[in-house]
C-alpha cells in the first residue's frame, strides 16, 4: 500500500455529489476502466468516496453494493446508454423526422442515463449509511484497499495496468485543489 496522505477536509459530502465534484479528475481514467476492465465507473467512485467518508468497506457492504450494481448497471443504465449511442450512429433514422425532434429524444433519453447514474448512487449511498461507523484517518490507503478488493471481489482481470491505472483515482490534489490548503492527516 502507498503511504500518501489525504485531504482532512472536515466535512461530510453525500455520495451522488462526490461523482460531480470529481469526475473532471478521474474522467478518462474511469472510462478506461470501465471499457478495458467492464468496471463499473460507479462502484469506482463509491470505493473512494466510502474511503474518504468512513474508511474500509466492509465486505458484507461491497457484496450488497456490487449485488445491486450488477443488475441496476448493466438492465437500466447500460440499456439507456445503448440506446442512446444506437441512435446517434444511426443518423439516417432521420429522413422524415425533424433534426430538432431527433435531437430532443436523445437528450431526454440521456437525461433518464444520467437520473438511473444517480439512483444507483441514491441506492449505494443508503447501503453505505447501514454502516455508519467513524471515518478512519488514511482515505488514501483505504481507497486503494477498497478498489483492489472490488476487483477482486467481481474477479476483474487483475494485470499490472490495472494496478498502475487504479491509483491515477487518487490524486487527492487533483480531486480537491480548492482543499489544498487544509492540513494533510498522517496516515
């Protein structure tokens, strides 16, 4: 395990903010991820986030997460975004149909992508707040405990990228620039 240290920002932040907050850090790494590896972007963020706000996941925890996660993902949000993607290759679907109307149909069927994205995160949350135990000092060792465990646990295919890609989730500084000058724990 590394021996970063992470921020001690002193408050708390829900779970379906922490995605926002941070994806224009971890963005094309959670996609290489989730295409290279078929992991789930948001159980990536959900073992960070649960790092931060309270330590290691316990086992039983990942087990739900993942459980809900491996239906949710791939029947509800995976299908949204498939269609989505469908529609925009298939461009010729538009002969006869107002470029406009085309247009509003795709983003409303994003917009209902990105409402399953967040009852995922709603759900995960809840689960995470049956286990409401006192956050840990070192988030940092924790995410990455939390990450290879995830991995693991689905039985992902464990490779020396993935395990050089995991940690580019947690540049801390990256993540929360507007943190840095809060005081670093010892982890």
């Amino acid at each position: 395990m590394s021996e970063k240290k992470s921020p001690s920002l002193g408050y708390s932040i829900e779970f379906w903010c922490f995605p926002n907050r941070v994806w224009h850090a971890v963005d094309k790494t959670c996609l290489q991820l989730q295409n290279d590896y078929d992991l789930d972007v948001i159980l990536l963020l959900f073992c960070i986030w649960f790092a931060w706000q309270k330590g290691s996941i316990p086992q039983p925890l990942l087990d739900q997460a993942i459980a809900f996660s491996k239906v949710w993902n791939p029947d509800i949000v995976q299908s949204l975004r498939k269609t989505r993607k469908c529609m925009q290759d298939r461009t010729m679907l538009l002969e006869g149909m107002s470029s406009l109307d085309y247009e509003f149909m795709l983003e409303e069927i994003k917009n209902w992508e990105l409402k399953a994205e967040f009852f995922q995160q709603q759900r995960l949350h809840w689960l995470a707040n049956q286990y409401c135990e006192e956050r840990d000092k070192n988030s940092y060792t924790y995410a990455e405990d939390n990450l290879q465990r995830y991995c693991k646990t689905i039985k992902a295919k464990v490779d020396p990228v993935l395990l050089q890609t995991l940690p580019k989730l947690l540049d801390f500084d990256e993540l929360f620039p507007e943190e840095s000058e809060y005081s670093m724990e010892e982890g």
